[in-house]
C-alpha cells in the first residue's frame, strides 16, 4: 500500500455533501479525506461499514470510557446505541443511524437531548497531484442545543480529530475492499 493511499487530509467541507449547510451555525465541522485505490468498492455504504469495522482498538476502549462518563449524564452510550442494531440491520453502521444515502455519499448520525450529529461518508474526484482521483471524505457537523452539548465538543474535539483520522488510515491500510 503506497503512502498516497494511506495520507489523510485535512480538507473543507465539500460543497456537494449532503451535511455541508444542514445546520446554520454548527459547533464543530470538519472533514478529512482519504484516497481510494482505483479498484475500490463504490457503495459508500459498504465503505462506512469497513471503516467502522476496522479501527484500530484504542478507540474501543476510548469508547468505553466515554459511556462510563456519558452514561451518568443521562446521555446515550455506545452500547445503548448497538442494542438497537442487530448484526442484519441496515437501518444503522455501527452505532450510527443511517439519515440518508446515494449512490455516492452516506449520511448517518444520531440526536439526543445534548446535540445533534451527523457523518458523510462521500466519494468524491479530486485532483491528486497525478491526475484525477477518488476519495473517501469524512465530514462531521454538530448542533449543540445547550451548555452540556458545548461542553461535551469542546471536551471530545481533540479525540473526535484523532479518531477520524486513525479510521481512515486503519482502514486505507487494511486496504479497502475492491470489486
């Protein structure tokens, strides 16, 4: 796997994403993007799927610890969240509600009390140096509709960063599955 394939970017939200625009002011936007081989799968998402299944095990255990925290707050955990999928579900990837899809972009998410969220996970073409590319883009927008909800981003930015892109790496590196 070249290291083009494993680099993950740290770019705008993309114009064409379904999450760009959702909401007015958001508290946390982000997006990174990662480049797909060219004999990638193109359902965006089989994609997310993979990307959610192959993450690196620290992030399960952050996860852990951020339901043991959470979970006191009367806010939904993880585990509460995968109680609602079954392993057959496609109403959910991973602990993630699925809001909309197309043929190249999925969007998933989840609202509770504290705020609401919502994943992209978009194929996108993009000028790669060498020519025209295709990339997976990871894209994050967050409403708060409180104090807890502020507080909780401002404390989960650094580790939402850091998470995504360990995802997109993991998986890029796993190799993601082709056609």
């Amino acid at each position: 796997m070249s290291h083009a394939h494993s680099a993950v970017l740290n770019v705008t939200l993309p114009a064409e994403s379904a999450v760009t625009g959702l909401y007015h002011a958001p508290d946390l936007a982000d997006a990174f993007a990662v480049r797909l081989p060219d004999n990638a799968i193109d359902d965006p998402e089989l994609l997310a799927r993979f990307l959610f299944e192959n993450q690196a095990g620290w992030i399960g255990k952050l996860m852990g610890l951020r339901d043991a925290i959470v979970g006191r707050l009367g806010l939904k955990t993880a585990r509460e969240l995968r109680t609602l999928s079954s392993p057959a579900s496609h109403e959910r990837v991973d602990i993630f509600r699925i809001y909309a899809k197309s043929a190249r972009e999925i969007v998933l998410g989840e609202n509770d009390s504290h705020l609401d969220f919502r994943l992209s996970v978009l194929q996108q073409t993009r000028d790669a140096g060498d020519g025209q590319s295709r990339y997976l883009v990871f894209s994050t927008v967050v409403h708060c509709h409180n104090g807890l909800g502020r507080f909780y981003i401002l404390a989960i930015r650094p580790f939402h960063r850091l998470v995504v892109r360990s995802s997109l790496r993991s998986a890029a590196r796993v190799g993601w599955p082709t056609v």
